[in-house]
C-alpha cells in the first residue's frame, strides 16, 4: 500500500473566489480539509495609523475605503465616535437622511454579496441581476455626494449638504438612441427622493426573481444546506455579529437593541436562521433586504413632509454657507480655521458602533484634546468572521471552502485595516 499522507494546499491569495488578497494555507487529506489557516496582510492600508496624523475631518474618506462596498455605513460609526465626544445633536432631517442611505448601503452590499457569492457558488445569472440594481442605488450615492462610490457624505453634525431636486439624465450618444434614453430617464424626472421612491416599489419584485433562481434551487441547497453550520453559542463565543450571528438563531441587531439615529421610530423585523448554515445565512440577507426597503419607504416618507437643516449650526464644527462666508468676516474666520487646522475634540474615550451590513461596526476613538486623534481603533465585522474560517471549514470539502468565503461576506480592506 503507498503511503498516504496530508498534503498542504495554496487557495490564493489571487484566487477569483477569495474576494480580496485572502491566502488560505488548507491541510488537505484527499479532498476534505483537516485545517484551513487564513492569511492577511498583503493589503496591509494602515488607517488606524494615518488617521493619528489628520485632522478628524479628513479621515471621514479613509472609512469610505475600510470596507469599500458599505461606505456610507462605515462613516456613520467614525461621526457617531466624534460626536459623542463632542456631546453635539444631529439635526432629524440629517438622522432621517442618514438612516436611508445606511439602508441604501445595506442593499447595496447585500446585493454585491448575493452576486459574488452566488457566482462562487457556479451561478452565473445572479450576478448580472444584482449589478443591475445597484446601478440605481450608486446613481443615488452620486447624487448626493458626486462619487459613486467614496462618498465622504456624512459629517459631525450631520450630513454635507441636503437632498437633491433634480436626478442626473441620460443623454443620447452613437451608443444610446434617443428612445433608449427616454426610457431610461423615465424615472428620473423628479427630485431623489421620487427616484428612491420609485426603486422601492420596483426592488420587491427583484428580490423574488433573486429567490426564484436561488431558494428551491436544487443545486444552490446542496452546495449550501448544513454547509459551515455554526451553534448559537459558538456564534457568541466567536465574536459574530450581523447576519453571521443572526443565521445562528440569535436575534441581536444594534438597530433594535442599542438604537442609534432614528431607528426607534421605525418599524421593521429582525430576522432569524434557525440551522446556522450557509443557507440560513443566505435567507437572512435576502429578508433584510425587504427590511431595508420597507425603512428606505418610511424614510422617504418622513423626508417629503419635514423640512429643516441637515448640519449643525455650531460654526466650531461645521463650516458655515457659502454666502455667509463671502459677506461676513466672522464666518470667513471659523471657515478658514475648520479647513486649514480642523476641530478640536475634548480629551477622553468614546466608543460608537453600528449595524453595519456585516456586522457590528465601531470606532474606539480616544483624543488629547488635539486636532487630530491620539489613537482610533476600528472594530470591524469581518476579522472575527475570518478567524473562524478553521472552525467553520474542517471537514468539508475543498468546493465547500468557495461557499463558506462567499457566506462570511468579507471584504478585505476593513480585515486587514
């Protein structure tokens, strides 16, 4: 009889399923895996320790880019840190407008998710239905901010400016005829919140042709059911947060159970997996997605009756108008303070989290008193997930580690910040 032996397996860090720069270093016997050690570090961006040497203001943009499919969400947890430092009250235009888009940017990354994961997984249609979606939601990010995808959007306070009355229009070009254009600007002849409006009447019947494709799936169930099945307690004891923790059975959403911004006047559920497997997890996210656009329906809502500011009036913090800064010589002083040497937050700790789409997310922001922070630490979804990866992958199959990556939902620039 030859010898039998172990063998040891690369599984990236380049390969189409790692989803960003993830070595695998798999102990294999066969096919089954005995150990599968994660490693980063070949995306080291350091933005814990750049943030020491700017101004608050200017590392809103660094969180744009920790985990850069949930950019809006990430910059919520660094200005909630700030403000609750600073002790400052966000205007509830601004919370309203500030829960929509973290909900934008849930469905946002849910649907990258689904898409991606589903692709890993061998299901090629599902990627192009999602991206189509998302093309709507980024032309709502660019609306507000100019980028589609960096949106240093948020500020202490508030939000940088209000919400737009007109949409960008398609035009005509060799590529697009005149009747294709109409079509597509159909929808955007109102202000953002008509064309928000008009995706959340439209996005329901996505979320069932995502279902139809996938959830009785014969395949999709065998590459997913009783896949990485992780116990409640395990899920506690690992760290999970989001719908990692949630497909586990355990119902704890920041949203509901420490409400931040608006959240407590808003009605929608939690919800739950019952197995903890790979396609728990997958039932999960596909619900909060409906969640999601039953909040995005009742942000748009409260937005359309009530007006007032989006940012605080404290000049100390925010920049006052335009036009009071070329009229008035004290608004051109705080104007050219904020810019040149920012803010001063008050000696202290504060530690601020949100329901991120993957999880908790949170700032552990700790100041001397000085311009710029003595020491940030971000608490991301995504390292506590990955450092189960050993747990949740031994004794599947090599196939199976595809599944398991694409259920953890990682993204690598928040794991190896």
């Amino acid at each position: 009889m030859p010898e039998i032996r172990n063998y040891t397996l690369n599984f990236g860090p380049q390969h189409p399923a790692a989803h960003g720069v993830l070595r695998l270093v798999l102990e294999m016997d066969g096919e089954v895996i005995e150990r599968a050690d994660p490693h980063i570090g070949l995306l080291h961006r350091a933005t814990e320790k750049l943030a020491e040497s700017k101004p608050y203001n200017q590392s809103i943009g660094y969180m744009d880019r920790l985990d850069y499919v949930s950019m809006m969400c990430n910059e919520h947890g660094y200005v909630l840190a700030m403000e609750k430092l600073m002790n400052i009250n966000v205007p509830e235009r601004a919370q309203y407008i500030r829960v929509m888009f973290d909900e934008i940017t849930r469905i946002l990354n849910h649907l990258l998710w689904i898409g991606t994961h589903a692709l890993d997984v061998g299901a090629m249609t599902m990627f192009l239905y999602a991206f189509r979606e998302r093309e709507d939601l980024m032309d709502a990010y660019e609306a507000v901010s100019g980028a589609r995808l960096h949106a240093t959007y948020y500020r202490p306070g508030g939000v940088a400016r209000d919400l737009p009355d007109s949409m960008p229009q398609y035009e005509k070009s060799k590529w697009s005829s005149q009747r294709k254009v109409d079509k597509l600007n159909q929808n955007r002849q109102g202000s953002l919140l008509d064309f928000l409006e008009d995706f959340t009447k439209r996005f329901p019947a996505y979320v069932d042709e995502y279902e139809t494709l996938l959830t009785d799936n014969r395949i999709w169930k065998q590459r997913t059911v009783d896949i990485g099945i992780v116990s409640p307690e395990r899920a506690k004891a690992l760290g999970f947060t989001g719908p990692m923790l949630r497909g586990s059975g355990v119902a704890w959403d920041l949203r509901k159970k420490q409400p931040y911004e608006v959240y407590d006047k808003l009605d929608f559920d939690i919800p739950v997996g019952t197995n903890g497997d790979c396609y728990d997890r997958y039932l999960v996210r596909v619900q909060e997605m409906r969640e999601s656009n039953r909040i995005i329906k009742q942000c748009i809502d409260w937005l359309r009756k009530n007006d007032g500011i989006i940012l605080t009036d404290n000049h100390k913090i925010a920049p006052p108008k335009r036009e009071e800064m070329k009229s008035d010589m004290e608004s051109l002083i705080h104007h050219f303070k904020l810019f040149t040497e920012g803010f001063c937050l008050p000696e202290g700790e504060a530690y601020a989290a949100v329901e991120h789409p993957k999880g908790e997310f949170g700032c552990y922001l700790i100041s001397d008193g000085a311009n710029k922070p003595y020491r940030l630490k971000v608490r991301v979804p995504g390292f506590a997930h990955l450092s189960a990866m050993d747990e949740m992958a031994r004794g599947h199959m090599l196939a199976d580690v595809v599944a398991i990556i694409g259920t953890q939902d990682i993204v690598f620039g928040e794991i190896d910040r």
